[in-house]
C-alpha cells in the first residue's frame, strides 16, 4: 500500500490534486486603451501635428496624472480621450468601446453616460444654484434625480452647505468643487480633468487635489487629470510626461 502523500507509482512524484484544478484568470480589458494615435490640425497651408503615435492603457480605478510643458499635446489628448474631436490615426477605446465605429451622435450620448469632466473654467450656469447647476446633469443623462447619490457626493465635496447659492457667491475653491460634483453625480465610468487647478490659489488647489483623490480611493473613480504642475501630478498613483506630441515616460 502507498505511503500517504505518494502517488502509488514508483518514480513519479506526488502531484497534488488541486494541481489538476487550477483558476486561470481571464485578463482584465482596460478602461481606455489607445494604439498609434495621432492628431494633426491644419492651420492654413501647413499641418501642425499635436499627437504622434501615442500609445496609452489605464486600468479601471487609477488616478493617472499627464504631466508637460504647453504644447506638448496633453489637452489634445484629453480631448480625443472624450470624443470631443476625432484622432487624424490610430485606435480609441473607451470601456470596450471603439470611437472609430461610432457616429458623432453615438459619441456624444456615450460620453454622456460614461465620462465627466472637470476644466479650468468651471463652466457653472450663472442663474442657478450650485444643487441645480449639480442636479441639471441627472437630468439631462436621463435617469431622473438620484437623492442618495447627490448627498454623499456633496458632503465628500464639504459643499453641501453651499448648495442654495449661485456660482457669484461661491469661491473659486468651492465653484470647482460644485463642477467636479457635476462631472461625478452621473457615476461616469472615467473622469477627465483639464487643468482642474489652473484657476485657484494654492490653498484651493489643495483642497480639489485631496478631493479627486477622495474620489478614486473611494468610489475607485478612473481618473486622467492634465496638469503642469508636477506637485499637483504627485498625489495621482501613475504620472505619465509628454513632449512634442508624444509619451516620453510613464
């Protein structure tokens, strides 16, 4: 009779059972995935390239800071990432989706449902309060107004005291908090941010960078923030620095 633990065979070594069993994980599809992408803008008679041959991947729930001198093409970048405008060459998918077989109609209601952004200007409507310049964003995705959802996104913002007044009467600090509500109220898949600091001073600034870090680590909100201020790229988990178009480090 075999000892415990052997296989009965003499020569061979005992293999586990469980080996025989083994989980094989199915490889996890990134949130953006970018191939060969370029852009080119044509001013009068002579082509100016913005992006040449960036190749990109984020997974879901990093925080990724794209960091370079103006003009290197981050904005351009960002841009295309939101189906704001169209790459001259190469791939873009977003949460599995190609833009190359969507129409613009098809990408103007995809980033409705599934990206947020957050600029240098606040872009706040003027004759609204903040809860409705935040609200007007439920209801224009079309799912109606979510309670639950507005209340633990403002009180993490720390503007839920603010609410009843107009963007003339709210700080820069707390008008940028108001625009990242809005981005985020809707449960965007990514969230885009261009320069989201560019307008306040150094104590606000801080104040917005710990909240879009509050949101990654809490909701593991993806989040792609443009800046060009390397201290503001310090609190995101991946920095990737461009020039002249291209990643030159990630």
């Amino acid at each position: 009779m075999p000892r415990l633990g052997g296989s009965g065979h003499k020569g061979r070594p005992y293999e586990p059972i469980i080996s025989h069993f083994q989980e094989h994980e199915e490889p996890v599809e990134p949130i953006i995935s970018v191939k060969s992408l370029t852009k080119t803008y044509r001013l009068g008679n002579v082509d100016v390239p913005a992006l040449r041959g960036v190749d990109l991947v984020v997974q879901e729930g990093e925080f990724v800071a794209v960091v370079g001198p103006s003009g290197c093409g981050k904005s351009t970048l960002l841009h295309v990432l939101g189906g704001l405008t169209g790459p001259s060459e190469g791939q873009v998918c977003i949460d599995g989706n190609d833009f190359r077989l969507m129409s613009d109609a098809d990408r103007t209601r995809f980033r409705r449902h599934k990206i947020g952004f957050v600029f240098q200007r606040f872009n706040l409507l003027p004759t609204l309060s903040a809860r409705d310049n935040i609200a007007i964003a439920q209801h224009i995705q079309g799912n109606g107004f979510n309670p639950h959802r507005f209340e633990t996104i403002t009180r993490m913002l720390g503007i839920e005291k603010k609410l009843l007044h107009r963007p003339f009467a709210l700080s820069g600090g707390e008008q940028q908090r108001v625009a990242i509500a809005r981005a985020v109220i809707c449960e965007p898949k990514i969230l885009l941010a261009d320069e989201p600091m560019g307008n306040l001073d150094t104590e606000n600034s801080q104040v917005v960078l710990d909240m879009l870090r509050e949101l990654n680590r809490t909701f593991r909100q993806t989040i792609l923030m443009i800046t060009h201020n390397p201290e503001a790229a310090g609190i995101a988990n991946r920095v990737i620095r461009m020039r002249d178009g291209r990643i030159i480090s990630d």
